[in-house]
C-alpha cells in the first residue's frame, strides 16, 4: 500500500494531519503495540540546515512522533548514522542544526547517542550474510524509515531503500563502497540491507524534494508531496514514476524486481489517498550517464573496466578555490585516495572507484561530478 498526501508546505499543523490519514492508510493502529521501542530513521546526511533540502524536514519527524503518541508509544528514539564519524559531538551537533534537538525537546522522543553497534546475520542476503547496525535499529521493535526525496549521484534515487544505509555506523559506510564497488552489486548489498533492518513502514519527506547533483549538492524542487508505505522497494518504484524515470535505470528498483519484492509495473501498485503526480522534468544527476559496466557482461567487465573509467565514467573534480580543507572527503573515501595538502584536497586519480562520497559529504560545494569530454559531446 502506497498512500499519498499533497502538503505545499512544512507547517506543523498540517504535517501533523497529513502524518494522520497516512497512518490510517497503512493501518498503523492496528500494527503498531503501544509497548513497543520505535525508531524513527531519518536522513541526517550531514550537518545542514532544514531549509537546505538536504535532511529530512523536522516538520515531519514531529508529525511522526505525534502520531505515535496518539497511538499510546513512549519509547520513540530518533536515530541516523551520517555520513563521517560516529561519535556524540558530530551527532549532537548535526541534531541540532537540522532541527531533531528541537522535535526532542518539545515531544519528548530521545536522539540516540548509543555509539554501539549489533551484529545481525542475514543468511539469506545475495550478496552481504551479515551487517552491523547501530543499536537503535538492531533494538527495535518497529522501525519507521523517515527518507527524503533526492536525486543521487551513485544510486539515482535517494528513497525508501537508500535511507537505510544510515543505519550502517558512521565511516564502515565507505568500506560497503569499497567492497561493492560495481553499482549492480552495491545496490544488491542495500537490498539484503533492507531485508535486515526490515522496517514497519516508510514514510517519505517530497514536500521540497532535492533535484540534480542530490544527494548533497543539487537544487530544491517543490514537490509537495508526503508519501509512506509499508513496503520500500514499492514505494521507491512509486518515486521512480513521481519523477519521470524507467524503474529499471534505478538499479535498486531493478533488483528489487529481479527478485520478486517489488511489482514490474507502476500499475500494480495499491494506491491511497491523493493522486501522484508526475516530474517528468526532474532532474538527474550528472553522474547517471550510461552505465556501460553493469551493461557487460560480467567475465569482460576486467578487462573493459580501465577503458570505461578512463574515457566514460563521470569524475570528482575538486575545485580548488572553494576547497576549505576540512577533510571530510578524505575521511569519507573508501579508497584512501583524497589527501590534504596546504589546506587543499587533492585526488590521485588512479584509485578512485567513482563512487561520489567525496561529492557527497563535501560541506561547501567544492566537488562536482563532471562528465568526461567525450560524452559531453555526444
Ligand atoms: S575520490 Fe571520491 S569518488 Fe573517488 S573513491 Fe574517493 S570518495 Fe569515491
Ligand atoms: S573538497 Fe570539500 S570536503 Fe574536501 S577538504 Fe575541500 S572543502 Fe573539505
């Protein structure tokens, strides 16, 4: 059950109503027992504002935690892994800056700073048997996914299935990156993710939706919607449609697809609530030129990989007037490859395995994906 709300705008009130039919549509009441510890996992990527568009807005997390409330559940934490270090300052301080101290301090929901991790087999994972997830999500009994709506330079779609990877801590995330380095296979590993953290429902901030060079660095679209379902890879192939793309050029849809827990139409879809509407304009990242690796098959892929790199795959190009020097990419990238030099990131090209973390955690803008020559003139 995909359910649907139009809201133009975060108000509090009408979040709070919009959060309410939702629930009704997914029949919350009857699923979620009031003695239950629930965790809400928003999208906390980095340290920004609500208005940057690029965390879920707090007008949302609130709504979520007063409906619960209503529902008679006290135990409600509020928890993310970001990207960078996990530790208490980087959490408190990203608490604060995109509004979740606030949603706190007046509902009474606690922000996670359990460090700690659990170990949580998944046998029947396709191409990942085991994950350790932050203690907040390994220890609840429900999970509400709280995603935003963006574009994103490696997956495409940051949705129901991508938000997920948050609950992985702090900088074991760049290593997923460096054991999957092929996008088919770490799209798999987010998959057997999901089927881990197995949330109740996911609920999903497109009031302002982010386009472009998403997930960090693209522009704002207002999409006004609110969405949630109970099933993610549904809902993902919902946003798929919501923004104009073929389901399967979101390679966590495909694979969701492949292995039957998501519909192979858009039409097969149970639909609630307000019509989903159509962004046949949103833009893409840069990044998502053909995928020429995952197109080949899979013994040739060796020996065409270092042409595709050279010559065809999109590269991190740091600007190097805009550079602070804070390091955080080198921090973020799974191949050791980014250093700082008299203050200014550097990469040494021949280890980048193009996966983006370095574009996404930059606090300032100062890394863009850039297409190479050829393809531009194509
Ligand atoms: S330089 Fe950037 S794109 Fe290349 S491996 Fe490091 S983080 Fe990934
Ligand atoms: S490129 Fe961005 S993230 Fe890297 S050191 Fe410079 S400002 Fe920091």
């Amino acid at each position: 059950m995909i359910g649907c709300c139009h809201l133009a705008e975060y108000d509090v009130k009408l979040a709070e109503e919009a959060v309410s039919r939702l629930f009704s549509m997914l029949h919350l009441e009857t699923v979620i027992r009031p003695e239950w510890k629930v965790t809400i996992k928003p999208n906390l990527l980095m340290k920004r504002r609500p208005e940057d568009g690029t965390t879920t807005h707090p007008a949302v997390v609130r709504a979520i935690v007063k409906n619960l409330q209503k529902l008679g559940v006290s135990r409600i934490t509020i928890a993310d892994s970001p990207g960078g270090l996990y530790s208490k300052a980087a959490l408190a301080g990203i608490y604060r800056a995109t509004g979740m101290e606030a949603v706190a301090e007046e509902t009474g929901a606690v922000l996670n700073c359990d460090l700690g991790t659990t170990h949580c087999p998944q046998p029947d994972g396709v191409v990942c048997k085991a994950f350790d997830l932050i203690n907040p999500i390994a220890e609840a009994d429900f999970v509400i996914s709280a995603a935003k709506l963006k574009s994103h330079c490696m997956t495409g779609l940051s949705g129901g299935v991508k938000n997920l990877f948050g609950c992985i801590p702090g900088l074991t995330k760049p290593e997923f990156h460096w054991r999957f380095p092929q996008e088919k296979d770490f799209c798999n590993m987010l998959l057997d993710l999901c089927e881990t953290v197995k949330p109740g429902a996911t609920f999903v901030d497109a009031i302002v939706s982010m386009e472009g060079d998403g997930p960090s660095s693209g522009e704002l679209r207002k999409t006004g919607l609110l969405l949630a379902a109970d099933n993610p890879y549904q809902l993902d192939l919902a946003l798929s449609h919501i923004i104009g793309r073929e389901p399967d050029s979101i390679l966590t849809i495909q694979n969701a697809r492949e292995r039957g827990l998501c519909p192979l139409n858009y039409n097969e879809l149970e639909l609630a609530g307000d019509p989903l509407p159509v962004f046949s304009d949103f833009k893409m990242p840069r990044s998502r030129t053909v995928d020429f690796q995952s197109n080949i098959p899979r013994p040739l892929r060796g020996i065409c990989k270092p042409v595709i790199d050279r010559f065809f795959t999109p590269k991190p190009v740091i600007d190097r007037k805009i550079c602070i020097g804070c390091g955080k990419c080198a921090e973020s990238c799974p191949a050791h490859t980014i250093s700082v030099v008299n203050r200014k990131a550097e990469i040494n090209r021949a280890n980048c395995i193009k996966c983006y973390c370095c574009h996404e955690m930059c606090p300032v803008h100062a890394i863009s994906v850039k297409r190479s020559r050829i393809l531009e003139k194509m």
